[in-house]
C-alpha cells in the first residue's frame, strides 16, 4: 500500500526514546531506512553529514524547541520534506497547524497515532500537493 516511499531515507528527532523507537519500528517495517536523534542538535548533525529524505520532528523538545528546529531545517535542506508531530498540550494543539506551516513543515501528525497514521503522513510529505504548503493528518 505503500510501496511508493519504500527505501526513503527517515530522520526522526524526539526527546522521547519511546516514541523514536515505536516510529522506527514501524518505518523498517514499511521498508524506509531510518536514523534518530534524542535532540535538535544531534539530528541537525546527522541531516548535515547525510541528507535524509524526511525529517520527523518533535515540537516539544528541551533546548531547542521543535519549530526552531523545523525552521533551520528548512533554512538549510529547502527541500527537505518536514513531518511536524506533538502531544504537547493544548496550546501546541490549538496552534499546531498555523505554528508547523509557518515553520516550514510539509505535513503534521498530532500524538498519539498509529502506523497507517504515521505511514499516511510520510507519504504526503514526500508527494506534497502542489498548491498546499501542510496537510494534516492528526488523529481526532
């Protein structure tokens, strides 16, 4: 169901061992090569030492924030494809639309969510429509 995204290059930066390790599982799963990082800086490092095809970003991160992040990601790899995910309450999920686009995310994906969720969203950051900047996918 998913073919099209098999063997695409996956980076996800959470603060979260547990969510990077559930999101990665599922990825392999599907076929995708994926890294991690458990901080900003970390995988700002390792999208500059080996360019990955998408980038799961965490909003709510210590030390560097996840838009701050999505920003210089998008700042330095324009054509980076951005998957925006949170569960940081209710300020980040009243804004985190409108705060993820403004950063520069091609796709947002709100915690908790599932593996056709999250399989959904990587297929949308890679085939973005051409006249919307972000879709989101978040669960209701």
């Amino acid at each position: 169901m998913y073919g099209e995204e098999s063997m695409s290059r996956i980076l996800v930066i959470d603060d979260d061992k547990f969510v990077r390790t559930s999101i990665r599982a599922v990825l392999e799963s599907a076929g995708h090569v994926v890294a991690d990082a458990g901080d900003a800086d970390v995988g700002i490092s390792q999208q500059h030492q080996t360019p990955f095809d998408v980038a799961i970003v965490d909003l709510v991160m210590p030390q560097k924030e996840g838009l701050e992040t999505i920003r210089e990601l998008r700042r330095d790899f324009p054509k980076l494809a951005i998957i925006a995910i949170s569960g940081g309450g209710a300020i980040v999920k009243k804004n985190f639309v409108q705060a993820a686009e403004l950063f520069g995310a091609t796709t947002t994906l709100e915690k908790p969510f599932g593996g056709e969720e999250l399989l959904a969203a990587v297929m949308q950051a890679l085939n973005p429509p051409e006249n919307t900047a972000t879709m989101n996918v978040a669960s209701a």
